[in-house]
C-alpha cells in the first residue's frame, strides 16, 4: 500500500515539475512595461528579466542626469512587474504554506 503512494507521490511531483518548467518557458515570453514620467521613458522587458526595448521620448534629451533617473525609475517599474508577475504565475503550482525561493 505504501508502495502506491509513493508511485502516485513521485508521478504528482513529475507533473508540477514540468508544470513549472512550462510556466518558466512562457514567462520568458512575457512582456511587462516599466514605465517613468507619465511614459517619457519606457522600458519592455521579458518577466526573466532580459530588456526587449527602450523608448524615449525627445523631451526627456533635454537633461543628461534627469534622463539616467527616469531609466533608472522605468527599469526598476519593470523589474517589479516582471517579478509580481512570475510570482503570481508561478505560487499557482505550489502547495498551499510553501514558497519559492525567488
């Protein structure tokens, strides 16, 4: 009888595995926008973190350290997004009380 909840344990634990392993292949593809300035800068970037684009608008050219702040601002805007929405993708795979360790 053990024997059996073992198999189903180990077969439930493959089936969470390449579910997760699923989640991480769409999360790569998934885009979030960081934004700063009401959109002066814009900053696309996949929820593994790798930056897709940069998009700035010619008004933010006028100042060298205002426009190093609003990267700055947009990169961090996305960065956030991009984990919220891996966290909240991915805490549906795990058992209840248990948390990932990213």
């Amino acid at each position: 009888m053990m024997k059996g909840g073992m198999g189903n344990m180990m077969k439930q634990a493959q089936m969470m595995q390449a579910n997760m392993q699923k989640a991480q292949t769409e999360l790569a593809t998934t885009e979030v926008e960081g934004i700063a300035s009401n959109g002066m800068v814009k900053i696309i970037m996949t929820c593994n973190n790798t930056v897709k684009r940069v998009v700035i608008d010619d008004a933010a050219m006028d100042d060298r350290e205002t426009l190093e702040d609003l990267l700055l601002i947009a990169l961090n805007d996305a960065r956030t997004k991009a984990e919220v929405t891996s966290n909240a993708r991915m805490s549906n795979m795990m058992p209840a009380g248990m948390k990932l360790p990213f």
